[in-house]
C-alpha cells in the first residue's frame, strides 16, 4: 500500500465520518470488547438501548451529513456506519417487490437484536415499517416499493 493510498484511507475516514461521530465522543474499541460487552446485557437491554441509540446522534449526524432525513440518507447512514464502524457488513440487493438490505455482524443473536431494533427505530423517523427478519448473524429488511409514501425521497 503506497503512502499516498493510506493518507487518502484516512482523510476520507476523516471526512465522511470521523469528523461527524466526534462530535458525540466517538469510542472505537476492539471488537472482542465490545461482544463481550453486548453478551454481558439482557436482551430486554439491548433492545432498549438500540432504540435510545437510535433517537439523537443519528438524527443529527444524517441531517448534518446529506442535509434531511429520507429513506435514502437513513440506507446511506447504515452504509457509513458499515464502512468506516465496522458494526456490520452492509448489502443491497434489488428483489422483486424493491430492494431487501442485509446487515451481517459478527455479534450473535444479541447484536441481530441491536441491529434490529437500531434500524426500526431509525426508519420511524421516515414513517417506514419495512417487513424486518433476524438471523443469528443478520438482519434482513425489505424496502417495498409499492409501500413507499409518494413524498418520501428514495
């Protein structure tokens, strides 16, 4: 990796992200600490904090970064938030009916909670209930288009 490439890693680290979660005391921790933390909550917990997580710093960052809160800024936060957090491996794929994004992690059950409850609590900012299924290591959620409002961006 050339030197050139590492600076521009970081400066768009810097830029599309760093510079927006630092505002909020950005913590990076490894991962192992921060499953091991995840484990040690009861489930009830997470869920609850999932939802407290997602109700301030989000809504300021999205606004912040793309300007207003849309379905499209909320898929592109999540994609942020994979790219340069590493909470989960962000993937979009078109299906008949719209498109069905998979959010895979390394958490277990517990993270799938998180990241359910994370997202359902961020989508209601748009007024979106996406159908919403959880796997041990993922959750799917299904953007339909024939049940996206007319005056929502996406």
């Amino acid at each position: 990796m050339s030197l050139n490439t590492l600076l521009n890693q970081q400066l768009l680290s810097y830029s599309d992200f760093e510079r927006f979660f630092s505002k909020f005391g950005l913590v990076k921790m490894s991962f192992p600490t921060f499953q091991k933390l995840i484990e040690s909550v009861p489930d009830e917990r997470i869920a609850e904090v999932a939802k407290e997580a997602a109700k301030d710093a989000p809504r300021s960052i999205i606004l912040a970064k793309y300007g207003s809160i849309s379905l499209s800024s909320i898929l592109e936060y999540l994609q942020m938030l994979s790219e340069y957090a590493n909470f989960f491996e962000y993937s979009e794929r078109e299906s008949p009916n719209g498109r069905v994004i998979t959010l895979y992690h390394k958490m277990g059950p517990k993270g799938s909670l998180f990241d359910l409850n994370y997202v359902k609590t961020l989508l209601e900012y748009v007024g979106y209930s996406p159908t919403i299924t959880m796997g041990e290591h993922s959750v799917d959620f299904e953007i339909l288009s024939n049940k996206i409002p007319k005056n929502m961006d996406f």
